[in-house]
C-alpha cells in the first residue's frame, strides 16, 4: 500500500512533543530541571519566612523554621514544575524550527511485507528511509499521529486523518499496523 501527505511544521512539533513525554532523554533532562527550579522554591520559602512570619525568640528556631518552610515550599512547587518542564521546552524547538522551516514536506509511504519504506521531498532534498517492522521499538500515538519508533530520537510519523490520507487508506493503515506490529513486537507497544 502507498500513501502520500504533506507533513508541516505542527506535524513535527506534534512528534517533538511525545518525544518530551515519553524519552528517556527528556525524563533525565526533567529530573535535572526539577532539582534546578527547587533551588529558587527553597529562597521563595525563605523570603516568605523573613518577611511574613514573625521572628522568633530562639535563633535556632528561627533557623529550623526558614529551612522547614523552603523545604515546603519546594514540596508543593514540584508537581507546577514538572509540568512546566514540556511547555518551556517545546516553545525552544518551536522557535529553533520556525526560523529555519522552509516550506512542507511531500512523504510517501509505502508498507510492504518485512519493512517500511517512507520518501520525503522537502525542496531540492530527497531521503529515503527502509524501515524493518522487527525494528519498531515503541509505537505511541496523539490524537492525530502514530509513531513508529525505530530509534530512542527516531520515528516515522503516520497521520491519522490528514489532507491526502483517506478514510479508506487510514483503515488499511491500521490494519497494516496492527498485523505487523502485534507479531513482530509483541507486547512492547
């Protein structure tokens, strides 16, 4: 089976923002970006104790309460930070991206019986890429996309309902998937 689309910009940015959810990179980036951010929860906390609490007699006190609410402060800021981690992030590769996007990306894809053959014509550029179905490692989807992941960073993005894929060639499609990926992986999906 051939399909044709044309995949644009908020295709790929759809793509960069499963990758935020899901890899392996962005849970350590995240990880790193939570123990970063706790540092400013923790003076937000002390500042809160210095001006908005009354001083205590005992400095030791004093001392035990600054750190206790920082320590809260950090406590109950986490869960806004993390989800604050793939906004942030996806506004940078958005505004890396739309800088150098030139224009769509004519994709054909092609399933054949052991692999994946998909063609991309972006300008005077012209890739191809022959991807085996025992190779798909992970395969997640949004609303509107499957990924097929063959690498950690790497995927071929399949659109659900896109200009150019009909009804009729989406159904094939996951008839397609669904017999060659629940064989070959089995259960790593």
């Amino acid at each position: 089976m051939i399909t044709t689309y044309k995949m644009t910009l908020e295709d790929f940015l759809s793509f960069q923002e499963d990758m935020i959810h899901h890899s392996t990179q962005h849970r350590k980036s995240r990880n790193l970006w939570l123990i970063f951010m706790n540092a400013p929860a923790l003076l937000l906390g002390y500042l809160a104790t210095m001006f908005v609490f009354p001083r205590p007699q005992s400095f030791s006190l004093f001392l035990l309460t600054v750190i206790g609410v920082g320590f809260l402060f950090a406590l109950l800021l986490r869960p806004l930070l993390k989800d604050l981690y793939a906004p942030i992030v996806l506004r940078q590769i958005r505004r890396l991206v739309t800088k150098d996007y030139v224009s769509p990306t004519d994709v054909t894809l092609q399933f054949h019986d052991t692999y994946i053959e998909m063609h991309a014509v972006r300008g005077n550029i012209s890739r191809t890429t022959q991807v085996p179905w025992t190779s798909i490692l992970k395969v997640n989807e949004d609303e509107t996309h499957r990924f097929l992941y063959y690498e950690e960073d790497e995927a071929l993005i399949i659109p659900k309902a896109k200009d150019g894929v009909t009804e009729v060639e989406q159904t094939e499609i996951d008839r397609i998937l669904e017999t060659h990926l629940s064989t070959s992986i089995n259960g790593r999906l």
